[in-house]
C-alpha cells in the first residue's frame, strides 16, 4: 500500500517525492487500548497549497480508518531543492 500511495501522489504532483520506511514499529493508543502494529512510513515532500488535496488523497488510498496525516514544515533547507519541490508539484 504505500508504495502505491508514493506512486500516485507523485505521478499526480501532490508530492515531489515520497520516502518509503518499509518497517517501523507504532505504539499508539485506539478505541480505548494500547495497540502495537507494524506499519509503513511515508515522508511526504510537498508544499503548502498542495496539502489539502494530498491529504484528500492519501485518506481514499489509505486502508486505515484514520490514517496518520501530519504537517512538518521545513524552517530551512537547499534554496534549489526547494525550488525543486515547487516545480514538481505545479
């Protein structure tokens, strides 16, 4: 699943690019108890006016009742991948 959701935010230009963490280990606590899964990470790279139709995305692709969707902006980074982010997602 989450190399499908990499490949279709990208070719759709919701995302620049996509890094796929294929095993990470979530504790989180669900409907009342502590539940442990073995999950797969996205690192999604995009800006700000491509967030709400990323997120519209990624919930229709997502087999998760409440998928995780979270913002982290970026304070700095290389003016040219930046700029490269940008232009890949227009």
């Amino acid at each position: 699943m989450a190399r499908k959701i990499a490949r279709v935010v990208v070719s759709k230009r919701l995302a620049a690019c996509v890094n796929v963490a294929l095993a990470v280990e979530s504790v989180y606590r669900w409907k009342g108890r502590v539940e442990k899964a073995r999950e797969q990470l996205l690192i999604i790279k995009t800006t700000r006016a491509r967030l709400p139709e990323l997120e519209r995305e990624v919930r229709q692709l997502h087999g998760y009742e409440l998928p995780e969707f979270l913002v982290v902006p970026a304070e700095a980074g290389s003016a040219k991948y930046l700029e490269w982010v940008a232009g890949s997602v227009r």
